[in-house]
C-alpha cells in the first residue's frame, strides 16, 4: 500500500525567501514531486499555528514551514521567533502522540532553488515511510 | 524573615489577626481574600475594607475556586474615571474633601490601566496605601504573567502569597464539609494531614502534581510548608514594598527555619512522582467527551483575550463547507473543531499556563485537563528556558529569541 500513498503536503512558504526558491525551482524546471500545495506567506513569523493544525486535522499528512535562513529574515527577526513557536507547537504535537516530525521547518533562500526540490523530494520519502496521518481518520476537522 | 506566633493551634486565626491589624493600621486600603461563606461550604474571594469583616476570612481553606489572577486583570481593565481628568494639581477641595482615602484611591487608580507604569508609581506623589491580595501560589505565578502580558499592573496592590499544599474540587469540598470533619473543620483536618506529610489523595488533579507550591515574586509570602504551624507561621518579604510593610508591623527578623527547604523539596518531588503520565489518549478523549463550550478558555487566567480566535467570522462556515467535509472524510464529527480549539489553545498558553488546574475544574465532562497542560506547559517551557511566574523580569519567551538556539524544530 506504501507504493499507493501519495502524501499530501501543505507548504507555508515566506514570501522573500522560501517561495522565491519555489518559484526558482519551477523556473529552472528541477524536478520534484507534486505532493506539495503551497500557501505564500509574508514571513514565516505570522504563521499562527492555527493553520498548521487545521491542516493536519483535516488530514494533510504533512506541514513544511519555510522561512528564510537565520539572519536573513526581510523583517529582522521573523523567522526567529517563528522558530521558537514551531518549536512550541512541535511540543504539543509530541506530548500528546500526534506526530510531530510530520512538521518540517527548514531555511531555504530565494537562490536555493536545488535545496526546495530537495526538500520536498526528502519530505515525500519520509511520509511515504510514515503512511497516512492517522488524524485523517479521525472524525474531527 | 519573621514570624507570627500561633495562639491555640488555629493558624487561620493567627492569618485573620495579621490581615485584621494591616488593615486597621492602614497599611493596606483593603484586603482581598477569601472567606468561608456563612454555609462554609466553600469559600470565595471578598475585597475588605471593615476590619471587623473579616473574621471568615481563611486563605488556608483547602479548596480553589477561581484563579483570582483574573479577578485582578478584572480591576485592572477599567481606566478610573477620575484618572481621565487632569488632576495634576492639589486635591480637589470640593470633591470628598471628608474622604481623603477615596482620593488616595483615584491615584491608584491612575496606574491601573498601564503595566508600564508600575515603576514610576513608587515615585509618584502621595501613595495611597495598596490593596493586600492574598493568593495562593499558582495564583501569584498567573499574576507575575499577566504583569507581563499586560493586563495586570502591579502598582496598586501588594501581593500576600501563600504556600500551598493544595486544594480539593469545589464539590468534594462541600462534600467534606456537609460529611463532618473530624478535627472541626476541613481546613483543620487537612492541615493536619499535610503536617503530617501524607497529603489526600482526592486533591484536584493539578494540585496532585503541583510543582510549585512556593509563592515566587509575591511582596510578602505567608510561609507554611516546613513550620510548625500550630505555634507559628514565617514570612518572607520579598519585595521594597513588602519590607516596607514588615518594618511598619515591627514584626523581629528571625532566621529562616531549619526544616523548610527539605520539607519544600519533599513535597514537590512527591507530586513530581505522580506527574508522569502518558497523555496519549488525549486525542480519543477529546473526541468523545469534549463538547466545545470552552469553559476551560473562559476560566483560565491565561486565556484573557478580550475576544477569542475561536468567536471570529472564521469559525462561521456556511452549510455548504460542513457537507463538504463530511463529503471528504466520510464522517464529520459535531459540533466542529473540537480538537483544532484545544491544539490552538494549548498553543495560545503552555507558555505562560501556571498548572493551575481551573481549566480541569471548569469543564462539564470532567476531562483531565489538569495533567495535560501541567505536562506539556513543563516541557514547552523547558524548551524554551522559561519558567511561568519566575520572575518579573524575565521576557515572554514567544515576543523574544536567541539566535542560536532550537536547532532541534529545524528540519
Ligand atoms: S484560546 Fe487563544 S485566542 Fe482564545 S482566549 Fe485563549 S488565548 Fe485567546
Ligand atoms: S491552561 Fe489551565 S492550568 Fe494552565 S493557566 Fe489556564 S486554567 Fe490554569
Ligand atoms: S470545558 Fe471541557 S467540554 Fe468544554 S471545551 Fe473545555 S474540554 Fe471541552
């Protein structure tokens, strides 16, 4: 059945730098599977976590949060303080045993266009390993 | 440190004579504490200012009702109108000039609409005596936090923090009491007990593993755990405020009491002992019994949003996005967003969540709320080298970072 599963990723990816790198990576016609729906956001520090879990109940079976690297953020600081929340919200999904290396954070830049489709190639592989998220059973949304 | 002396073991007793003569003395404008209702079925929060009315007064009763944290972000939320008025000059004559405390008390009023202002206040003219709030140690941690969220400003009150054994429900409490306590009254009975060491084993799901049963940041702490509270009780200031109120009472310095930090660390690592606990089935208890009226938001100290996310246009989806749903998953369950409300709330608070328990307390299907937040508040905390109630000084953790740091949420 693993052959079968094709996992569904949602893709909070930051305006300046992560969604720059999607788009570059579609330009440049890199390959990568299509498992992914992107949602643009100004900065990956205004992600309320809300979204995130919304996403996994309705039965995503995985998140990628992209922001840009350290240092890098267009608004200083974003991504930092994204981290700490995801770190937060990886917690919660831990304590209670609803998976939370189904959450990706990862750094990629309006130039890595290879590390994007990496990402994502490495993201597929992973939850294909993983199966279905079992929240996709549950009757909650 | 000093202490007060115990007069016939009644410990409550010799509280109510302290609470009594800061009151009288004018130390305080008012006590906030609570007090056994004529029933003594439980007890509630009452603000004071007769002295002669506080003679139910028993902050020891083991029994917890409302985190009263949110009772002081209540009287925090109100700018006093007298402080809309520019009154920058003396006194107004015309005003009250019988009532010099109720002008002492616009003053305080001035501050109570902004946090920032709590470190001036003590430079400020004529300081009207504080309002004495004795709470109990969850319920100062809650202040400390909701200081720093801004919804409480600490000027016009000097906290009066109390050790805490613990408490039952406010049910099982009424219970004890309508079943006849032993040792006349349930507050006698459980001291009695936690003297002894051997804590009930029916206290509220988050007492039971309370981690911190000290008053941090509180002006003046009422010290029990450790004391032989039937001869006499310790306090501690730990504030200016708190020294200035303990030299007015002329109360002696004596030293700290032997047994205190042993019987302290005892305690906590007892309940520590009964906090590990699997919380995988909290997904399943969700679903079954969880029925999203969000009294637990509603009570919590934490949760002070003036409008929740939950109550926005959001959360109003047309009949067309259920079906589409039920269409997905083959089976919706109702009412909606059962579990999406408790992950969003758990993450709106583990990072200032106190354990205090009144989420438990407060929902109508009795779901262990308690042991969840105490867990996963302790772990994200952690996480994020934090402590809720700690310090007053210490930053929220999600309004600051450290650039090198957490590289374990990295992917
Ligand atoms: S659940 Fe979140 S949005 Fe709602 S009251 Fe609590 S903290 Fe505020
Ligand atoms: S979440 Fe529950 S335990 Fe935590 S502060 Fe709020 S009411 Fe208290
Ligand atoms: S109080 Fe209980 S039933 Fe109500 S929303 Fe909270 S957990 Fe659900």
């Amino acid at each position: 059945m693993s052959e079968e599963f094709e996992p569904k990723i949602v893709g909070f990816l930051c305006n300046w730098c992560s969604y720059a790198g999607a788009d570059l990576a579609g330009t440049s016609r890199m390959q990568y599977p299509p498992n992914l729906r992107i949602i643009r956001l100004m900065c990956s520090g205004g992600l309320d976590p809300l979204y995130v879990y919304r996403a996994l109940i309705g039965g995503c079976d995985g998140v990628l949060i992209g922001g840009c690297h350290p240092g890098d953020c267009h608004y200083t600081n974003g991504n930092y303080k994204a981290r700490r929340r995801i770190a937060v919200l990886k917690t919660i999904l831990r304590e209670l045993g609803l998976g939370e290396d189904r959450v990706w954070l990862r750094w990629i830049s309006a130039s890595e266009g290879g590390r994007f489709a990496e990402t994502i190639r490495d993201m597929v592989a992973d939850l294909k390993e993983k199966g279905p998220n079992p929240l996709a059973l549950s009757w909650a949304i | 440190m000093a202490t007060i002396e115990v007069k016939d073991g009644n410990p409550v007793g010799a509280i109510q004579q302290l609470l009594r003569s800061i009151l009288e003395r004018g130390l305080v404008s008012a006590i906030l504490a609570p007090q056994e209702i004529p029933s003594k079925k439980t007890v509630v929060q009452t603000l004071v200012r007769d002295p002669a009315k506080l003679d139910a007064a028993n902050p020891l009763a083991p029994v917890f009702s409302v985190n009263s944290a949110r009772i002081l972000a209540k009287m925090c939320a109100v700018l006093a109108p007298q402080a809309l008025a520019d009154d920058t000059e003396a006194p107004d004559q015309t005003e009250a000039p019988d009532e010099p405390d109720e002008s002492a008390e616009a003053e305080a009023g001035e501050n109570q609409t902004q946090a920032e202002s709590a470190d001036q206040a003590a430079d400020g003219p004529a300081e009207a005596p504080p309002i004495g709030v004795v709470l109990r140690a969850c319920e100062v941690r809650a202040v400390v936090e909701l200081v720093k969220l801004q919804q409480i400003d600490l000027a016009p009150f000097l906290i009066i923090g109390v050790d805490c054994w613990g408490a039952y429900s406010v049910p099982d409490y009424a219970a004890k009491v309508s079943a006849g306590p032993q040792d006349g009254s349930v507050t006698a009975d459980f001291l009695k007990q936690a003297a002894a060491g051997t804590l009930p084993e029916d206290l509220r799901g988050a007492c039971r593993i309370c981690q911190f049963p000290v008053p941090t940041c509180a002006d003046v702490a009422i010290q029990l755990i450790g004391e032989d509270i039937n001869r006499q009780i310790g306090l501690q200031a730990g504030t200016d405020k708190g020294r200035a109120l303990l030299a007015a009472m002329e109360l002696d310095e004596t030293p700290e009491s032997d047994g205190r930090a042993d019987a302290v660390a005892k305690l906590t690592e007892a309940k520590k002992a009964l906090a590990d606990q699997d919380l995988s089935d909290f997904l399943a208890t969700i679903e079954e019994l969880c029925i999203n009226c969000r009294n637990c938001s509603a009570v919590c100290p934490i949760c002070y949003c003036k409008q929740c996310v939950f109550d926005g246009q959001v959360f109003q989806y047309p009949l067309d996005k259920y079906l589409d749903w039920s269409g997905k998953k083959g089976v919706l369950g109702l009412p909606t967003d059962k579990l999406l409300f408790h992950l969003t709330r758990l993450s709106h608070v583990v990072t200032s969540c106190v354990a205090c328990g009144q989420c438990e307390a407060a929902c109508p299907n009795g779901i262990a709320l308690g042991r969840v937040y105490q867990r996963i508040s302790a772990a994200a905390q952690q996480a994020l080298d934090y402590e809720a109630g700690r310090s007053l000084d210490e930053e929220l953790p999600l309004s600051t970072f450290r650039e090198d740091e957490l590289a374990v949420a990295e992917n």
